[in-house]
C-alpha cells in the first residue's frame, strides 16, 4: 500500500515552518518508526550483552595509554543522544610520542621485515575482523548511526576484504610495478571522517601497513570507537608495537599529525575546505600527499534505462548511509521524456523507506551524524525551497530523540542553484533534466567536483561514450555505490587528487626508483 506526497510549493517565508513540522514520536522499546500502513515486527540487533568501557586511551606503541594532558570528550549514539564512553583528546606531546614509536617501528621491524611475513599479519588481521563482525557491525552503528543493514553488509565485510586484498600484494609489490623497486615511504599521517569510520581506516591502514609504512592515524572526533576496537584487533593479531597507532581528538589534533616534522606522508579523507588547508600546510615539506573529498555526483536516467531498475539505484546512490557518502549520487538527471513517471515513482519510493531505530535490521536510513552535519542539511533544503526548488519529503514520522532528517528531494532545481552545485552530505537529492546525451554529460560536468558519476541506460555503446566524457574518477552504469578494494577510487578537481585500491592505491605508499 502506497501513500502519495505531493511536491509541496512553499514561498520563502512558510518554507521554515512546513520543512521541520514532522510528526514527532518517542523511539521507545527499539522500535522502528513506520511511515507506511504495513510493515515488519521490530527485529533489533541485541546490543545489550555488549558493554562499551566507560573511556578509551590513546593507541601508542602497542599499549593503551593516557593523553599527555588528560582532556576527554564524550561520543554519543546519534539516534539516542546517549553518551556511550569517554575519549581521549590527543595533543601535540601524544602525536610526538605516536610518531616516534612508529619512527622506531619502522626502522627497527616493519620495513626490514620481507613482505612474505607482513602479509601474514594483514590476512591475521582480516580473519579476525570477520569472526568480530557482528560486533564490530552493532559498535558502528550505535557509534555513528549506520543502518546495520549497512554496516553488517556493506562497512564490515569491506574493511575484511581490503586487509586481505592488500596482504595478497605485500610480497608481490615488484609485480605491482614492473621495472621499478617499489620502496616503503616511512611514517604515514592519515586523518578520517565519520562518515564510513572503520571502512576509512581499513582503506587507509592496509595499503600503507602492506607495502612497508607505518601509522599514525586520528578518526573523527564523533566516531573514534570501531577504530580503537580495531587496535585491540591489531593487538591480538600481534602486529608489531608502534606499526599502527591510534590518536583520537579534534581538528587541532589532525592539525599535529600533519605538521610533525617526521612525518612522510599525509592521507586525507574529509571536506574539501580542510583538505586545501592541508594542501597548504604539506607543500615544500617533502611530505607525500593524498586527498580524497567532497562530491557532487550525477546520476543520469536515460529513457531506455530499465525505469523500476534505475530508481532502486537512485535510492541508494543518494539515501545510501543517510547520503553522507562523498561519492552519493546526489544529483539526478533525467532525460525529459521519462521525467514525470520517474518523479512520481521517486515519490512513491521514498514513501516505504524506514527511517528509524539503527540497530533494527528492517531500517532503511539510520540517523544523521552530528548535529551540525544535521544543522548544515536543513539550511541547505531551505536554500533550494528558497531559491525556487520545490521540496519533495517523505512523510514518516519521526523519533523525538537524536538527529533525524527524512528522505528527501528537491525537483525545479537549476543549475545556478546552491544545491544542485554544493555537497549536501545529506538524503537530500537534486533533480534535473536533459535532452540529449551531449546535454547530460555537460550538466554533469558543471560542478567544481569530479569524484563519481551513475550512467542508468539499456546500451552499452552509450555507457561507453558517456564513460568517456565524464570527468569523473568513478563511473557506475546500471548500478551505484559498489566498493571493491581492486578498483581505484578517487576524484578530479575539488574531489582531490591520489587514487586509493588497487595498484594504483598502493603507488601512493611507495616509492618507486
Ligand atoms: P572535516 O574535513 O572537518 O574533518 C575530517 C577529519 O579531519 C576529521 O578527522 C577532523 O578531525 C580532521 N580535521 C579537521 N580539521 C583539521 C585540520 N585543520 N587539520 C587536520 N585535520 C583536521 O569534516 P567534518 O567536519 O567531519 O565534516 C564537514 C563536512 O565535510 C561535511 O559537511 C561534509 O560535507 C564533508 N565531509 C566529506 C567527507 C568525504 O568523505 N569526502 C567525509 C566527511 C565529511
Ligand atoms: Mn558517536
């Protein structure tokens, strides 16, 4: 059974009023709050038999231990806005420390080390993700607000796939790169968001640890607990003291990591403002640098694209981890003639997704973040209503607790509009149209993002001359948000530069004479 919403046409000065009256409910008993008249029993995951500690150290040298000066904060389960544990807030002393031990690690062990014995740690490392992964799965998703759906099937057994991935090439690196001496780079800096915390840390840690490095790594400041649960899985894998270790903080902390001296290289993941900060901060220093940021991608709908097919793909390119994915399929183009069917069907879609509960295993979309990511979201939807765009907006209900936004998306957007130009980082989609293929991929490419893109069309010669002219570091056909640790991701233009899986991910760890 099917409930319409209908586009809601609002002047500027209403739009504040209709865009946060949502009906409102307690998300008692850990049940899912349901949109539509028919839907499932509540099938939470139990998290009641795991126990969080009540705080959590730094990760230095092998050993769990204090911050030079013990400042802490709290993280919170976004979907409750309950306090789950208590963080270290590392500072320059701790990073100093973090950066000697993995100095000494890389001099004294793991470089020496033949890439034989390194692999055997990397596969140690993926086999005991997968026997935690049910554990690992319900911490991310009390941690960040991930669907479990999400982090059971997607977050989990990715980070598993990348330590295996990279294992197999930690004695293979000379056939990686035929003709040259692939060499290690030193102490790599890596800095994460939250968006995908373990999943980052994975991509991050495996490639630099496979072909030689080692690690100083600070994940967001609202989701530092998968990865700290990673250090004692580093521990009991027997990885060698100081090779990978674990900062936990704020910016200022990311701040340490990237101006120590002794560092080689710096891998960023995170907002495009940052990232030029960091592009900055590294130039002239010698040290190596990656950046992986923001997005705008397109997904473009062609008429003779399997219609029922293409909006499952749409769904999840833009609603896919509450869209805070920076490679989401966050604007549509549809070609003109298909416009109106694939609008209403959009409408009715969003309809039956589940917003709700986290760690129920029937939620669609989980809750947002943090407050500002959920802040910034808001004023971005009010801008589109503002400017002319006209809001589209599931109407479930709800939890009156935590950070919540509903699946949404804007239609009558242009190009000139903030958010058909802008990350929203949110499930927020922009709709567009065009007439001709040249037409698609010209609006696609009017963005100063080049980081994915989505072909949704029955030919195959078509993909390919679309595939050719986008400017994009990834571009899906006939599906969206597919993660492989074998094929290279990474973007163009403001999306940042260096590509990360694959070999060419491992080249951005090496040195090649
Ligand atoms: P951010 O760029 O501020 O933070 C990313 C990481 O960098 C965090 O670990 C943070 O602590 C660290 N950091 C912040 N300032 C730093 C500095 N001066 N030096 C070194 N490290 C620093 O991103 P955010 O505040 O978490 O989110 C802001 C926006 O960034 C979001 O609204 C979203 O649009 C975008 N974002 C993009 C991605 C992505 O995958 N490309 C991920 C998260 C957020
Ligand atoms: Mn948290």
């Amino acid at each position: 059974m099917k409930t319409k919403t209908k586009p809601v046409k609002l002047s500027p000065k209403r739009a504040v009023a209709t865009i946060t009256a949502h009906p409102v409910v307690p998300l008692k008993d850990r049940r899912i709050n349901f949109g539509n008249k028919w839907d499932y029993a509540p099938a939470p995951e139990d998290s009641k038999n795991y126990r969080i500690a009540p705080r959590h150290e730094l990760f230095i040298d092998g050993k769990f231990s204090a911050p030079a000066a013990p400042k802490y904060f709290d993280t919170i389960n976004p979907a409750t806005e309950e306090k789950l544990s208590e963080i270290a807030q590392g500072g320059e002393a701790d990073v100093d420390r973090a950066v000697k031990a993995a100095r000494r690690a890389y001099e004294k062990v793991w470089s020496k080390m033949p890439g034989r014995e390194r692999g055997k740690y990397l596969y140690r490392i993926a086999r005991i993700v997968q026997e935690k992964a049910r554990e690992l799965a319900v911490l991310e998703s009390m941690d960040g607000g991930k669907p479990i759906k999400e982090t059971r099937d997607v977050d989990v057994p990715i980070v598993a796939a990348h330590f295996f991935y990279h294992g197999g090439w930690a004695d293979k690196l000379q056939y990686a790169f035929p003709g040259r001496t692939p060499r290690p780079l030193g102490v790599v800096g890596q800095i994460i968001p939250w968006n995908f915390p373990l999943l980052m840390a994975a991509w991050k840690i495996a490639p630099a640890i496979a072909c030689g490095n080692t690690v100083v790594i600070k994940p967001s400041k609202t989701t530092s607990l998968t990865l700290l649960r990673l250090a004692e899985i580093l521990r009991e894998a027997e990885l060698p003291d100081g090779v990978v270790n674990v900062i936990t903080g704020i910016g200022e902390t990311g701040n340490h990591i990237v101006k120590h001296p002794d560092i080689n290289k710096i891998a960023f993941t995170g907002s495009t403002e940052i990232g030029k900060q960091l592009a900055q901060l590294t130039v002239g220093t010698g040290k190596k640098l990656t950046l992986e940021l923001g997005g705008k991608a397109a997904n473009i709908l062609f008429e003779d694209a399997p219609i029922d097919q293409a909006i499952e793909g749409v769904i999840a390119g833009i609603y896919f981890n509450m869209g805070h994915v920076c490679c989401a399929g966050s604007r549509l183009l549809v070609q003109e003639s298909i416009y109106a069917k694939v609008v209403k069907k959009l409408r009715d879609r969003i309809q039956t997704l589940r917003i709700g509960n986290p760690l129920d295993k029937n939620t669609d979309i989980g809750a947002i973040n943090n407050r500002p990511q959920l802040e910034k979201i808001r004023e971005m939807v009010q801008c589109g209503v503002t400017e002319g765009a006209e809001l589209n907006q599931s109407t479930c209900p709800l939890p009156a607790k935590g950070y919540w936004y509903p699946p949404t998306f804007l239609t009558g957007v242009t190009a000139s509009h903030r958010v058909a130009q802008e990350e929203i980082f949110g499930p927020v989609l922009s709709v567009m149209t065009f007439r001709t293929p040249e037409e698609a991929f010209e609006r696609a490419n009017n963005t100063p993002y080049g980081l994915s893109a989505g072909v949704w069309t029955d030919k195959g010669s078509k993909i390919f001359k679309m595939v050719n002219k986008l400017r994009a570091g990834v571009v899906w056909a006939n599906t969206f948000n597919k993660f492989d640790p074998t094929s290279p991701f990474g973007g163009y233009k403001e999306s940042g530069f260096g590509r990360e899986g694959g070999v060419q991910g491992l080249g951005a760890y090496c040195r090649l004479d």
